[in-house]
C-alpha cells in the first residue's frame, strides 16, 4: 500500500456474501477497537457501535476511550477531536470525506483574518469546526453545553460566536449576551422553515415540535422544545405526547424509535420539498467502508503536534465544565 496517496476504500475487494457485521464485531475485537457513532448514521451502524451519541458525548467518550483503536463514525471534525484528545491512539473514520458544512464555511485561515477585527474577544466555538479554528478559540462548546459555556465567561468580556450562526443567536437569547457571530449555518437545519413546519403543525395538532437550535430562529420560536441531538431524544423518551415533529437530521428516528416504539414521529420536511432531511456527509459512511476501516485501519487521522496542542486547551477547557 502506498501510504503518501490518500486512501480509497476498495469495495471490490469484499468477498461477495460476507456477513459485514459479523466480521466487524471480529475485527472490533481482533484491533482492540471501540466504535463511536452519532446519532445521525445510518442505523445498521448505530446499531453495531459501542457507543452512540451526540457530539458532547462522543468527545467526552473519546476522552476516556480505553481501546488501541477509536473508529469514529461520524463526519471529520469528530474524529479530529477524538485525535485531539487521544494522540497515542489510532483513530480512523470509514470515509475521509465525510466533512461538515459548517466546518467548511469556517477554514481556519479566513477565520484567523475574520477575528482580527475582534483582538478582545473571547472566542466561542462551536465544536463543528476543524482542528484549525479550535486553535484559535478560547473555548469549544457543543448545543448540549453552549448556553453553560457562554456562561461561564466573565460578563464584561465580550464574545464571539463561531461558526453557527443559529446556535449563536439561540444562545445569545438563552444568555442575554450579545455576541458577534461568524456567518455559519448547517445545511440540513437550514432547509427547515417555519412556514412549512407551521403547515405541519396544523396537520398534526397533537404533535409536538420539537427543533435543533441549529435551525432558524423563526423555527425554534415555534417550536415547543428546543434541543441538542441528545436532548431531542430524551424530551421524546420522556414527554407524554404521543406524536412528535423532529425538526433535525432524520438518522435520530432510530434512537427515537427504540426509546418510543408506539410514539408517532413526524420528519420535518426541508424546503428543497424532501419528506426528510439527510446529512449527506454522515451518510458517505457505510458498513462495507467500516468493514474496510477496520481491516486496513485506514483512512487514520493525523495532527501535527503543535496545533493538536494548541487545539487541546480550549477542549479541555469545555471538558472541564462537565
């Protein structure tokens, strides 16, 4: 193998007929391998993880892994973190391309010149950013702990928000900080609209709306709960409503299902007109690439040492507030 030209996954090389999960738990054991999946994979791939989360408890997992081998089944940013926080270790992702829309609106290089507009200001990132731009944060957040880490910031310092520019503004109304937010958005929770969602409650009005906070403000202002990944989940898991519109990325029906199999859940439609809204960079990812992954222990992720270091701090910073 050639390892200087970037890896391809060979599809060809499966054996034809090969049980894929079966021989991904084999291999699993056989690497000393765990296997993080978020919530929005595919559920043949959730369902084989050792772990599923959100991105919060994905890098709180990835901080205290106890294995030889992180897979990450995710999009980059994720697995740059679990590197990030586990340098020793091998960590690998069955699709290198698999990347993030709000990472990509946000190189670091263009937000290192954005910034030098703002020299007094702490610097919040989300953490759907590259390894880069945690670089030059003061502290990452995730949706579960941003309100928590935006506060834990003395009151008189002023604050950027970065690259979410919805969670910025959902965060700034749940801290009455006023922020300067970077220009970023997602774009799945930026197709949902209220004036569709609003149609849909109306044909469902025993459903509650239930949104990310990385949608629009007019969304989550019509929401009757507003959400992480993780919190969506446990409000499902838990409300006595027996309907559901889930305003986020549909791979959550699967967690949703399992903790409420009689509850009626309700995708939000997109405005592109689809019944559901699909990530397509969690969804490069596949059984016959995590069986590759795991068999090749490829594509891995590599960080030079000085700016995982410097990516290291304001992680830690964010762990540290539990």
């Amino acid at each position: 193998m050639d390892l200087t030209a970037p890896y391809v996954p060979d599809l060809e090389s499966i054996p034809a007929g090969l049980d894929l999960p079966a021989e991904i738990r084999r291999l699993k054991a056989e690497r000393k391998a765990v296997l993080l999946a978020h919530y929005y994979q595919e559920p043949e791939i959730q369902d084989l993880a050792d772990f599923v989360g959100d991105s919060l408890q994905l890098s709180q997992q990835a901080a205290r892994a106890d294995a030889d081998v992180i897979t990450f089944c995710g999009v980059h940013f994720m697995a740059e973190t679990a590197k990030i926080l586990n340098p020793a270790r091998t960590v690998v992702i069955p699709d290198m391309d698999a990347g993030c829309s709000l990472a990509d609106r946000c190189p670091a290089d263009y937000f290192a010149e954005w910034l030098k507009q703002y020299p007094d200001h702490a610097v919040v990132s989300y953490i759907n950013c590259s390894a880069g731009v945690k670089a030059l944060s003061t502290i990452i957040c995730t949706s579960s702990n941003a309100e928590r880490v935006v506060n834990s910031l003395p009151q008189d310092r002023k604050v950027v928000f970065a690259p979410d520019r919805h969670l910025g503004k959902w965060v700034t109304k749940q801290t009455g900080r006023d922020m300067v937010l970077f220009p970023g958005f997602c774009i799945v929770h930026e197709q949902f609209t209220a004036k569709r969602l609003a149609v849909l409650k109306a044909q469902h009005p025993e459903a509650k709306l239930i949104a990310h906070p990385e949608c629009d403000a007019t969304v989550s202002q019509l929401a009757d709960f507003v959400g992480s990944t993780a919190a969506l989940l446990n409000y499902v898991a838990t409300d006595p409503a027996q309907a559901f519109i889930v305003a986020t990325e549909a791979g959550i029906l699967h967690q949703m299902r399992q903790r409420r199999p009689s509850a009626e859940l309700i995708p939000a439609p997109a405005d592109s007109g689809c019944n559901c809204s699909l990530c397509p960079y969690m969804k490069l990812n596949s059984l016959e690439k995590l069986y590759l992954c795991l068999r090749d222990l490829q594509p891995e992720i590599h960080l030079e040492e000085g700016l995982r270091l410097r990516a290291l701090k304001p992680l830690e910073r964010m762990l540290a507030l539990g």
